[in-house]
C-alpha cells in the first residue's frame, strides 16, 4: 500500500511543472484563489489567518514540531533551523485544519513547502483528498480524523532565477522530488497527541 501511494505521489510531482503553468483554473475553485501561505502577499489573507506558536525540541535527528492545533507531532530536519516559518491557515471547510510550512528565503513567492493537516473523517481517499491542492500523503486515518501531508499546487519560489541562492535552499529543502522516500523524516516522525 506505501509503494503504491508513493508511486501515485511520485507521478504527481513529475507532472507537477507541467502544470504549474497551465493556468488551470479548476484549482481556484478548492483553493479560495490563494495558494500562499503568507497573509502579506499582494493575495488576500486567508480567513483567521495567524502565526503558529508551537514548542520546539532540537532532538539528535531534527527539530520536533508538536502542533496542539493539529493533534500531532513531526520532526523536521536539523538543516532547517532557521530557514522556515509556520502558519495557521482557517479554511471554511468545516473541520478542516492545516498549518503551511513555508521557506523563509522563498516568502515573497508564497514559499510553501507543505502543509499540514487534520480532517474531520476516515472517509478520504487519494482520489477524494481532504484539501484538493497540490497533492496529499495520508499519515493517518483513526479516531475519527484524518491526518495528511499536502503540497501546493503551483511554483513556490522565484522560477526566473533558478541558480539564486533562496531558490537553491528551497529545491534543497523540499528535495529531489523523484527520490524514493524523500518525505519519510515526516511519515516517520508522526506521532500523535494524547
């Protein structure tokens, strides 16, 4: 069952270039037209749009996140430090939560490099996502909630200059999107709250 979500998740990341600039407008209908992260974007905020205040534990393998409005916890790489920021997002889909991790060099463009989230429900399915965007990995499915990975589902940094040293840091921190695995530190690290 992983290898066949990864094999889906892969084929979506693949295609993703392709149609990141296809000017699909289908998407704006899942998305409120706003795929930032960021409430100071020239894009309107996101309704009750807030900072995410969460403990942090440097541990020996990364940077333990615990998100208390989510019900869980994840770790994040130590070569992070410094270079992300959290954000609440609230959705007008009932029950739905999600914290965007973004990279902080990449802001001005939305900088994404995930989001986080909880659904009210077991009923998701990959073809049925909790939040459409992008593309999901499911961490869990129990106690009535689901819990996911998503990612956006258009170019988060500045495409016109590929070499720049803010666009070289996010390609490093969102990964070689066709290597096996790249999102276990994630999948791995979930851990819920009690």
């Amino acid at each position: 069952m992983k290898k066949c979500v990864f094999v889906i998740f892969l084929l979506a990341i693949m295609l993703f270039p392709f149609s990141a600039c296809g000017g699909n407008d289908d998407e704006s209908t899942y998305t409120d037209g706003n795929d930032s992260a960021l409430s100071d974007h020239n894009v309107p905020p996101i309704l009750d749009s807030e900072q995410v205040e969460q403990p942090v534990q440097e541990v020996t393998g990364g940077i333990v996140h615990q998100f208390d409005y989510l019900g869980f916890s994840v770790e994040f790489p130590a070569f992070w430090e410094g270079k992300y920021g959290m954000e609440k997002l609230a959705y007008f889909e009932p029950g739905l939560r999600l914290v965007a991790i973004y990279h902080l060099g990449s802001a001005e463009f939305g900088g994404v490099l995930f989001r986080l989230g909880r659904a009210m429900g077991e009923h998701f399915t990959y073809d049925y996502p909790p939040f459409p965007a992008g593309g999901s990995i499911f961490l869990a499915q129990t106690g009535g909630y689901t819990y996911f990975i998503n990612f956006p589902s258009d170019v988060q940094h500045n495409h016109l200059e590929p070499n720049s040293e803010s666009v070289i840091e996010y390609r490093k921190m969102a990964g070689p999107w066709g290597e096996p695995g790249h999102w276990d530190f994630l999948i791995d690290s979930f851990r819920l709250i009690d």
